[in-house]
C-alpha cells in the first residue's frame, strides 16, 4: 500500500470529498428519500400513514435492525412502474457523482416488489436503465446485485433466481440482506451453489448483528467473495486473521451501524481496528435515506469521531477499487486517478 503524507484535520474533510471512491454496499430500495416517496405516492395512486415529509422523517428512529426494516419495506410500496425504479437509481446516483463515487454496485431486493405484484422485467429494466444513463451521462460505472431476503425461505430465493435469469445480463451477482439474526447464512447454502455454477458474483450480510460465527459459514458454505458489513469478526481472532489472509473485503457502514445501536456512538466504530488488522475494509453507506448520510457523510463523521488519517483514507479508498467487481484495467485505472488526486492535493 502506498504511503501519503499527513494531511492537516482541517483539510482532511476537502480530501475525503473530493478523492474518487467506489460504493459496494447501497441498497437501492434504502436511497428513497421521503420526498420522492411523497413524489411516487400519488403518481402511483398509493396511500402512505404519513402526513408530510417531516412526518415520514421523524419515523426515522430505529432500536435495531427489524424496526428500521418494518419503515424500509413500507417506504418501497409506493414503487410499481419501471420509471419509478429508474427515478430511485437516478436520484442515488447523481447524490453518489456529487460524492466523487466514480463506481457504484447497487443491491437491490426484487422479492420486496414481486410479493407485491411488480414483475421482475420491471424492476431490472428501470434500475439498469438509470446505470446505463449514469454512464453516458454523469461517468459514473454502477452494476446490480440481486439481493435474496434472508427472512423467506431458500425455496423463494431459487425461484427469484429463475426469474431474473431472462435478464442475466442486467445483474452481476447476488447478495443476501434483511433480518439476519436467526437466519443464519447455511439456510441459503443450495441457492448460493447454484448462484456459482452460474458464474454471479456472491456476496451476503453476515456479522452486523449476527455473530461471527455468520461470517464464518458465509464463506465456508456459501463461498462469498465480499462480507457486507462484518464488523462482529473484531470478536473472533481467528476469523480476523482468515480475513486478513484471504483478502476478504468487508463493505462496513458506519453510519448504518450508529443508527441501528450496533455501536453506542461514532468514537466507539471498530474501523480502526479492522484496518489496523490488516483487513481490506471499505466505507458505504448502505440505507443513507434512512441513516442520515451518503457516501461523504460517512467518511467525514466517521474520520472525525475516530481521528483517521489521510493514509487511512487512501488505504480506505484503495480498497473500495481493490473489493470492486470491475476488470483489472478498470481497476488499474480508478487507483491512478485517486493517486493523483492525492498527488495533487498533497
């Protein structure tokens, strides 16, 4: 890993904004700001149990996992048409280009549409459409990765899977989110197996509130190649260091963590301690309509509450590229820019 110079508290937030980054762990569905939802709501003639913007956002105060979950899925009633799934993704990422975010891999949850009636046809065309316009149109790279909800059984998930393979080219891999304590990473060990025979990418939560042991059968049985959030693997040593020595990249989200009392404040986040072990950690920014944060936000509350430095930030940086699903001269390119940004600003 390259060594960059100290950079004064002052300037760090500048540098933390301004140097190019890759986003590996939003989900889509989590961007919906309350105002598009009040937006979408009459346009799709749906009835939500808020009386305005405010209202909706006072809602936004969550114990633990499930509690934001229950808002979260309520929140995604009001998408039912390709343009309103297209309008979502268009709305993160312009946030995510603002951000300096030059490459994104959006989760998406389609069970949470199709229990609803929306096809499947209608939620990939519309995000795939605002990645491809996101291209031309802003230089920012984003790919889609199919998310099964852990909280149904594997039997669901496998005929998710059959009915996004007619647009197998329109997604890149699959994950597994939602409530994941009691729903241990195993209970999805045959649909992750076909996933592979298949060529996706895999990816699965595990380790956020669920205990080390999660992180460890996510890669022993469903062989992932990233841990979204993983941030319960500082309890188990032995795990820290099979991280550090395969080169496991976790996608940790401070300010996720910080709002679903996972830490008991910002000062407290073990980002540190995973870098400092070595690991190949990254920051994002997973729900930031709900968490109260995109991408900079993260970065800059997280380094100020914790004292991070500027090569943490590039270790930081470097890493999302490192951890990303593009081709090496993709990748090769993406670190020169960031070296140069530092290079510049130093």
């Amino acid at each position: 890993m390259r060594k960059v110079k100290p950079v004064a508290a002052d300037r760090l937030p500048e540098l933390l904004r301004r140097m190019p980054k890759a986003e590996l762990h939003i989900h889509i569905e989590g961007s919906l700001e309350p105002e598009l939802i009040f937006a979408l709501a009459p346009r799709n003639g749906v009835k939500i149990p808020y009386a305005s913007v405010e209202d909706l956002r006072r809602a936004y105060a969550f114990t633990n996992l499930q509690s934001f979950l229950d808002i979260y899925y309520a929140g995604a009633s009001v998408l039912l048409k390709e343009q309103d799934f297209y309008d979502m993704a268009r709305a993160y990422l312009l946030k995510a280009a603002q951000d300096n975010v030059v490459h994104a891999e959006l989760f998406f949850d389609p069970q949470t549409h199709t229990a609803r009636g929306v096809s499947m046809e209608t939620v990939i065309h519309g995000l795939h459409r605002a990645c491809a316009d996101a291209q031309a149109e802003l230089g920012i790279s984003a790919s889609l990765i199919l998310c099964f909800l852990r909280h149904l059984s594997e039997e669901d998930a496998f005929e998710t899977l059959e009915q996004a393979l007619p647009y197998r080219d329109k997604f890149i891999g699959v994950g597994l989110d939602s409530s994941e304590v009691g729903n241990p990473p195993e209970k999805f060990a045959r649909v992750f197996a076909r996933c592979r025979e298949l060529g996706l990418h895999r990816v699965a939560h595990a380790g956020e509130e669920g205990p080390p042991a999660y992180v460890w059968t996510a890669l022993d049985l469903l062989k992932v190649e990233r841990i979204d959030h993983g941030v319960q693997s500082g309890r188990d040593a032995a795990l820290m260091q099979r991280l550090a020595a395969d080169r496991i990249p976790l996608t940790v989200c401070p300010l996720s963590n910080l709002k679903l009392c996972v830490f008991p404040d910002l000062a407290s986040h073990n980002l540190r301690q995973l870098l400092d072990a070595g690991l190949v950690a990254t920051v994002n920014s997973d729900d930031p309509a709900y968490f109260g944060g995109y991408m900079n936000e993260n970065f800059t509350q997280t380094f100020a509450a914790t004292g991070l430095s500027s090569q943490h930030a590039y270790t930081l940086a470097r890493n999302s590229f490192a951890a990303s699903f593009i081709d090496a001269a993709t990748r090769q390119r993406l670190i020169g820019r960031l070296d140069e940004t530092f290079d510049t600003f130093q």
